[in-house]
C-alpha cells in the first residue's frame, strides 16, 4: 500500500482552539526554526517541569512541561513514544509530555495531569491529544516486559496481545489513555499513524535499530496559547 507524502502539520480536532496553536512535525515538513521551542532533557521519566517565562529548562532532565506562559511554543521529542499535548483552554493552561513506556510506567501521564491542576486546570476542562506514535501491531516486546506490567496490576494484560513464542504485542496508546480517563480527562483523542509502520512519515527509534537505516531523527510536537 502507498503511504502520502505528510507535508503539513498533523494536528488533533480536539485541541482545535482559536488561540491555541500545536502539532507534530513529520519528516516531510519541518519547522523552519527549532530554537523557537522550549524543551527539556528528555531522560524516560515522570518528572515534570512547570514553565515560567524566562526559566532556562533546556538541559533539565524531565519529560513534560506545564506552563500558563502566552506566545511560548513548548514541546517534546519522539521517534515511537507518545507525543502528549494537552490543554486546559479555559484556565490557560498547556502541557506536552513525552510518554514512553518507562515514563508511562513510572507515573509521567498523571504527574502531568496534577501539576497542571496544581497551577489552576480542571481535569472536566482538560482536552489531550496523543500524537503519532508505535501501535500495538509494530510494538513487540518479551515475556520479562510483560510481566512487569503485570506485577503492577493484573488487569494491564488488556494491553498485550500474545506474539510469536514468548512474546508479546504492547499497547503504548491504549495504556495512556485509560492512565488520562484514570485522572478524569475524558476529551481524549489518538492520532492514528503508526510512527513504526509509516516509514513515508516518521522516523522511529526501533525501526531505525532493526534495520540500521540510522536513528538521527526525532518529531517535535508541540503546544503555545496566543
């Protein structure tokens, strides 16, 4: 099957606001200027950084930001982890966060979700969006991973469906989101790409070690309210 060229910003319905700008960066449209978004050491964690205008960030190792900034792009860096832009465009806040699955395991989702209420949201207003990322189908992992997620509550099984010979196939997305429905934010939408299986579109970490065609790229997503 032929995959289109993404030459424009892959955006969520849900985060469709007049002042809010967001997005993800596929391999086929870049922005002109990364120095323009505020970021942070990304390090696989569940630490988390509320953003004042003028905190100097870019070398804290963190995973998310939360910030009621005006007219500051902050974002993450993902090449098969998932992307997690949110908003609370009542209050004025925006958060992005990246999601891999040791950050997700870790608490990163709902570490997120307080600190933002911690400045003024409400989760009833709180709408997410996870951006392109490895689906279940591209995600294989072994027996080892499995029941770690099953050492921290039986019923993750319905996040894994049964591979090849001790092995299995994870659920990434699917883990995020009920982690956010478990916060209390029910405005959810998944952005359906595979950043594995789009090779036209997105870069991707495992598929890059599996097939040695270089691991260089990572998307940008992220988040600014005008």
């Amino acid at each position: 099957m032929h995959i289109k060229s993404i030459t424009k910003l892959i955006k969520s319905q849900k985060l469709d606001f007049n002042n809010i700008e967001h997005g993800f960066y596929s391999k086929n449209y870049q922005p002109a200027n990364k120095n323009k978004f505020i970021s942070l050491k990304q390090i696989h964690s569940n630490k988390v950084v509320i953003y004042n205008v003028g905190d100097d960030v870019d070398k804290q190792p963190a995973d998310a930001i939360v910030t009621r900034a005006k007219n500051i792009a902050i974002a993450v860096y993902t090449a098969d982890c998932v992307p997690l832009i949110l908003c609370d465009n009542i209050n004025n806040i925006i958060a992005v966060a990246h999601a891999g699955w040791r950050g997700a395991f870790a608490g990163i989702v709902q570490n997120t979700i307080t600190a933002m209420l911690s400045i003024g949201a409400q989760t009833a207003n709180i709408a997410a969006a996870l951006m392109p990322a490895i689906t279940q189908a591209s995600y294989e992992v072994d027996a080892k991973f499995y029941e770690k997620f099953i050492e921290q509550k039986q019923t993750n099984n319905k996040f894994f469906k049964t591979g090849r010979k001790g092995h299995y196939q994870f659920d990434l997305k699917a883990y995020v989101v009920e982690q956010l429905y478990r916060e209390g934010v029910n405005m959810v939408d998944v952005v359906d790409i595979d950043s594995f299986a789009d090779q036209q579109n997105c870069y991707s970490y495992r598929r890059a070690c599996l097939t040695g065609e270089g691991n260089e790229g990572r998307h940008i997503s992220f988040i600014k309210q005008l």
